[in-house]
C-alpha cells in the first residue's frame, strides 16, 4: 500500500470529484429543476395496511403483511433475493432518510465486503408497504479486480463512476446520508477508505491525479432515478468516514460533525462550506454516533453507546434556532443506556410524542430519550411483539406522515406509535 493510501485509509480524504480541484471546478448547480409534482411511480394504499395503522394507539405495534419489491433490480441484486425481499440492512449502512415532498424514505450504502458490496439506491412507500426500486446495482465492488472492473468502470469529469453513472467506490452510509428538501435530493459523503482503489485504476488506466480534491459527496435524485457527483465549494472540511450528516431546517443546510475534524456547514443552495466549530472535541459526539433533528425544539440529538463493555453511554445536544448556531454538550453519560451505534442502531424524532425513538436491532428494544428532562426510557409495546428475524437484516426510519416508527427486516415489517396524534377538529 502506498503512503498516499495508507494515509486516506486513516481518514485523509480521498475524494472523487471534477479533475483540478480549484474551488469552482466543474461545480454544478446546487439546486435541480424542480422535480415533478406526481411522485413516479404511484402506489395504491394496501387496505390492509391501512386498517393496522388506523388502529394503532399509544404505544402500540403491529406487524405489516408481506412487503413487495415494485421494480427491476436488476441481476446484480437478483442473485441475493432483494427481487424478493428488498434491499435489507447492510453492515454500517442501515439509515433510511426520510423524504417529505415523496412522503417516502430513502435508502442506500455498501457492504464492507460480503456478501456484496453494491452502488444501489431505494425508496420505501409504507401505505402500500413496498420497496420501490430506484437504481439499479450497476456494480458490484467485491472480488478480484479484473476485467469485470475494466468493463465497468471509468474516471469521467474527475470522478471514478461507472459507465452507467453510479458511485466507483461506494461507502457505507453510517450516519453520513440525509435528504435535502430544498435540493430535492439524498446527500451522501460517499468516503470510502482506498481498499483496492490502485487495482481499479490500474484497471481502466487512469491515476489517482484525475480526481477532485475535495469531499467526495455523491447526491441521489429520485424523480430522475439517477446518482449526480456533488462537487463543493473551498474551503472544505478535513472529512473522514463514521461521522454524521444530517439535514437542519435551521442552518439551511447539512451539518456535518466529526469529533476530531471538527463541526461544518454545507449550504444547500451555495454548494459552500462553513466551519462553526466549538467547544472541544471531547465535548463533541463520538465516531459512530446515531444524530436526529427535533423540529419541535429546533435542536440536534446524538448518541453513542460506549466504546468498551461496562463504559458509558453518552447523549449530546446541540441548539440549531437562531443566527447563532449552538454547540454540542453532553447532557447525559451513564452505562446501561440504549445501544447508540450507527451499524446497530436507529435515532429519529417523533414529532407527535416530541420524543426521540431509537430502535436497538441487537436487543431488538425500542426506546424513547426526553430533550427536557435528558431521559432514557425503555418502552413496552402493547401489541405485535418486535420479530426476532426477517428475511434481511433490520433498516428503519420514522414516517411522520403516517406517526410511526417502522421497522423493515425484507418481507417482514413492524410499525409502532410512541403517541396518536390528536384528532383534527
């Protein structure tokens, strides 16, 4: 390995993007077109679906019937089932989010190696329970480079992609995805350690000197079914993998938080970063830590579960309302808390129960955290039991639209209710 790789492998960027790398090279427009206003393909509502959902009360669960796959995913994904059974949870890669002009959830990410490593992207539609399929795996980024990889894959504009358009070197999503309503796309810090990168270029004859120098961001455009390079403005973060990424009404734009590199902005309509960092790093959240937004206290939550056994647990919190950003502070670190750890783990904001539900796939326990009173509570369903395993491993996201955390393991589906929302008068 070469001195250049070992040093992205420990978290130097090594980004793909338009070749120069000057602060305005080959920046595309940060806002698309507006996309259409009929969400493609439509989907009926399962009336049974429906019926369950309807009845759903205070802490309550259910289990969906059998959800389906809308689309062709092509013979990439074929040969492991998600024809069947959807895309299932991929180590690291078990975020979806939540998009509210589709009133659907994304999903995407890539295997650390087995048993496939793959640049696909998804929607989940809950009334009709069905996993849609967005892009089809063009590549799968496993097994020895070769002619495979030769066939695939190119350096276009700077960026290593394949001749269809999709990501060259995909990454896991940990906590690094999020959705921008105002770019009407999922935004993606595709950084991805250079594990085989020198055998690709050997492959297509191309060197690692073609590339963008900065954040390699990818952005998904789901009423074009199509993967965009998302180049961005100087200066720009030192970015590394297992950080977060999450979208804030507030800052009009993505935070991004990396506890040693810092805090940054990445402005939606500019495509330019701004740093804001504060306080220290030790006060910031952790590698790994699972990040959402409280739109009803306008306020960012993290949490990580403790590195070692018998270690603590700790919660940050961060104001976002205002000119002036806050900075994150712990507000809680004791051991015996929730599992917080983005390839175990699912945190998002109820706005009904103004509550954060993080779903534990390794204890299969859902909890509730209190910003006001900076409390843990483990919850007791009434109703359908959490499934000890589906057919693919756990994803999930919570479905304002609906006012349910939903748990998704392929063809098996759980939903539960922190609280009904008040009926409208």
């Amino acid at each position: 390995m070469s001195k250049a790789m070992l040093a992205a492998a420990m978290g130097v960027v090594l980004a793909f993007g338009p070749a120069g790398g000057g602060a305005g090279a080959g920046l595309a427009a940060a806002a698309e077109p507006s996309s259409p206003a009929a969400v493609e393909p439509a989907q009926a509502a399962d009336p049974a679906v429906t019926a369950i959902l309807e009845k759903l009360g205070d802490n309550s669960s259910a289990l969906l019937p059998a959800t389906k796959v809308i689309g062709d995913p092509g013979p990439l994904t074929k040969q492991y089932g998600m024809d069947k059974r959807g895309p299932g949870g991929r180590d690291y890669s078990i975020k979806m989010a939540w998009m509210p002009d589709r009133k659907r959830a994304f999903f995407c990410g890539a295997n650390h190696g087995t048993p496939h490593r793959l640049n696909d992207a998804w929607e989940y539609d809950l009334p009709s329970n069905s996993w849609i399929v967005l892009y089809a795996a063009d590549y799968n980024d496993r097994g020895a480079v070769g002619d495979y990889d030769k066939k695939t894959l190119e350096v276009r504009d700077g960026w290593l992609r394949t001749k269809l358009g999709g990501p060259g070197h995909p990454a896991h999503t940990w906590w690094e995805m999020t959705y921008d309503p105002e770019m009407k796309a999922a935004v993606w810090l595709c950084q991805w350690p250079p594990y085989r990168l020198k055998e690709k270029l050997d492959a297509i004859g191309a060197t690692q000197d073609q590339f963008y120098k900065g954040p390699p961001m990818w952005a998904f455009y789901p009423w074009k079914k199509q993967w965009e390079p998302l180049p961005t403005k100087e200066p720009w973060p030192r970015t590394r993998y297992a950080s977060s990424l999450e979208y804030v009404p507030d800052v009009k734009g993505s935070l991004w938080t990396s506890q040693e590199r810092g805090i940054w902005i990445l402005d939606s309509k500019t495509l330019a970063w701004k740093e804001v960092s504060k306080g220290k790093p030790a006060d910031r959240p952790g590698d790994e830590s699972v990040v959402c937004y409280d739109s009803s206290r306008k306020l960012l939550i993290a949490h990580r579960s403790a590195y070692k056994a018998g270690g603590a647990c700790c919660t940050w919190q961060m104001a976002t309302a205002g000119d002036a950003l806050g900075e994150w502070k712990k507000v809680v670190e004791k051991p015996d808390l929730p599992e917080g750890f983005d390839a175990r783990s699912m945190f998002y904001f109820d706005p009904v129960g103004r509550v954060g539900l993080l779903y534990d796939t390794t204890a299969r326990a859902i909890w509730a955290y209190d910003p006001d009173k900076t409390e843990w509570t483990r919850l007791k369903p009434e109703g359908a039991p959490i499934p000890e395993k589906g057919d693919a491993r756990p994803v999930g996201y919570f479905d304002p639209e609906r006012n349910v955390f939903v748990v998704n393991m392929g063809t098996v589906t759980w939903v539960y209710r922190y609280k009904k929302a008040a009926e409208k008068k």
